[in-house]
C-alpha cells in the first residue's frame, strides 16, 4: 500500500520472487509502471475522500493479502493527521482478518541528540508525543489479531535520489558535525523482502547504512560526484547529531547490506 519510488521497487523484487503482489497507488498516470512491475495495480486514495466504495476496496484487498506492506508516507497527511489517515487501514486490517503487518516507518522518530539510537529509545505507543510514533502504535497488536513488524529506515538514496542534489550549492549550513544516517535502496528493499522471506515478526527494526560520515564531510563529496557546487557548513565544536544502530536487524534478519559504505554507494545514485 503506496507504490512509489521504494514501494515499487520491493514490489517487482517480491514479484520477481514468485509472489503475487496488489498495489495501490493514489496517481493514475503510475499505474502502467506498476503493471510493468509485475504488479496487480488500484488506484486507493486515503483521507478527506475515503468513502464506502474505497472502503470497500481496501477490505478486498487485504482479505485477499497474507502480508500488508503499508508504505503511506507522513507527508501524506496534513501536520498532526498521520494516524488519523492510517485508521481506517487498520480498522481493514482488523476486520479482514490480515496475518502479517509490515509497517514501514522512519528514523526521524528519534530524537535529535549526540548520541546512539536505538529502537527502545523511541515506542511506539498510541497515545505518543510523535505523528509516527501513533501511526506505528496503529499496528502493534493488543489482541494477537496479526503479527507486525516496525520498519525505521534512515534516509533513502539510490537511483533517482543522488544526495549530491540534497544541499548543493548551499551556504553556511548547520549541523555540519551530525552524523548521516542514510540506507540505499537495495538495502531497504533487501531488509523488507527478507523480513516477509523469513517472518521476523514481532519486532521494531531499525535499518541504515553502518558507516555515518559527518555531513560537513558527505554531501561536499556527494555533489562534487555530480559535478555540482559543494554546499559549505558553519564552523562548529563537537558532534552534533544522533547515530541509528542497524545492529538489532543485522542479527535478526538473514540480509548482507550491500551499500554500508555510503561513500562508495554514490556511484550506484
């Protein structure tokens, strides 16, 4: 649920894999893509709009699922509307008696501090200060109706989303001593894919690059890999941002990342 640019690309790897996949999407001009992805294509639209005949919709396909792989992006939503635009897909899920949740989240979840993160730093409680953090809260069972699994990915790159145009040209950025916490597509459709192969479920994962250059040092080398004007940072002491520990899923997921070093991962942006 939400084919674009990573949903796409873990639906025609799981495809590719023999399953069948049903996608929705909210953008008619997407949906020969889709198809040539080897995906089953609906056009769903969540929010103001949803009415009986989308509901209808939603609950015959996920009567028909083993697995939801719900990919809706928060800025999907207007600000404080994220889990309030998930209800009535877990109502479905509910009332359609769906096995398996894969909910794909993100690492802004955390809080922005000098430190390492990891999942029990940020939980995923109903009732949550965070929009995500309620969203995900949506999807942990309380009653054993399905088994779910919480995917926090850091920072998407890969074809399409070189990060060399993230902050080209910029000027006396801040943050310059942060840490980024990136993960290429591969990886991210690597880790999903082998979350459903081998049904890690019941888990809160987070998934990133191991390697975390300050940014003051990645993104001038990133554009310069485009040719593009290398932004500059203000001077700062110390660093200044947090680190995402992958570690938890490396152990618990049969996956080797291919991209760890994001450096060497621009040639393949």
């Amino acid at each position: 649920m939400g084919c674009g640019w990573l949903g796409i690309a873990l639906a025609r790897t799981l495809a590719e894999t023999g399953h069948t996949v049903l996608g929705t999407t909210t953008t008619p001009e997407i949906i020969p893509t889709m198809e040539a992805a080897g995906i089953q294509p609906h056009l769903l639209r969540l929010g103001s709009d949803f009415g009986a005949p989308a509901e209808d919709l939603l609950h015959r396909l996920l009567k028909a699922a083993d697995v939801l792989v719900l990919n809706v992006p928060p800025r999907a939503a207007a600000a404080g509307a994220y889990p309030a635009l998930l209800r009535p897909v877990h109502k479905a899920v509910a009332t359609a008696g769906t096995p398996h949740v894969l909910f794909v989240s993100s690492t802004s979840v955390y809080p922005n501090e000098p430190r390492v993160m990891r999942e029990a730093d940020a939980l995923s409680t109903r009732d949550a200060a965070s929009d995500v953090l309620r969203a995900e809260g949506h999807f942990v069972p309380r009653y054993g109706q399905w088994k779910s699994t919480v995917v926090r990915l850091g920072g998407l790159i890969g074809p399409d989303r070189a990060p060399g145009r993230f902050l080209a040209g910029r000027r006396e950025l801040d943050q310059g001593n942060a840490p980024v916490n990136l993960l290429h597509l591969n990886d991210a459709v690597g880790v999903l894919a082998g979350i459903i192969k081998h049904q890690a479920w019941g888990h809160t994962f987070n998934v990133c690059a191991s390697q975390h250059p300050l940014r003051r040092d990645f993104y001038p080398t990133a554009a310069e890999f485009l040719n593009l004007q290398s932004p500059t940072f203000k001077r700062e002491h110390g660093v200044s941002g947090k680190i995402i520990d992958s570690s938890l899923v490396r152990r618990t997921v049969p996956y080797e990342f291919q991209h760890d070093d994001v450096l060497k991962a621009l040639a393949h942006c």
